[in-house]
C-alpha cells in the first residue's frame, strides 16, 4: 500500500515531529492545521503539516 497521502504533523512550539496523519491531497489544497498534545511541551499546541 503507498503512502503517498501521509504528511507530518509538527509542533509550532517546540517544532518537533508528533503525529503523522493522511490527508487528501486531491481535494484538500491548505496545510492541516490541529490542536495536538504535545509530549514535551505538556500541553496542547497548534500543529502543523510540515515538508516529508
């Protein structure tokens, strides 16, 4: 199976690598952007997609 619709989720704080999500390429043409927990940071951060 490819993962070509993968994408990296990255911390704005501490710009560290969370979670990684898939995301529709074909139909969804701005950057994710989440609320996520981040470990080091302890606290929920806006994350966003970030370059594979």
């Amino acid at each position: 199976m490819p993962q070509k619709n993968l994408v990296k989720l990255q911390c704005t704080v501490c710009k560290r690598v969370n979670y990684w999500t898939k995301k529709n390429k074909k139909t969804t043409e701005r950057k994710l952007t989440f609320d996520k927990f981040c470990k080091w940071d302890k606290k929920h951060t806006p994350h966003k997609e970030a370059k594979k």
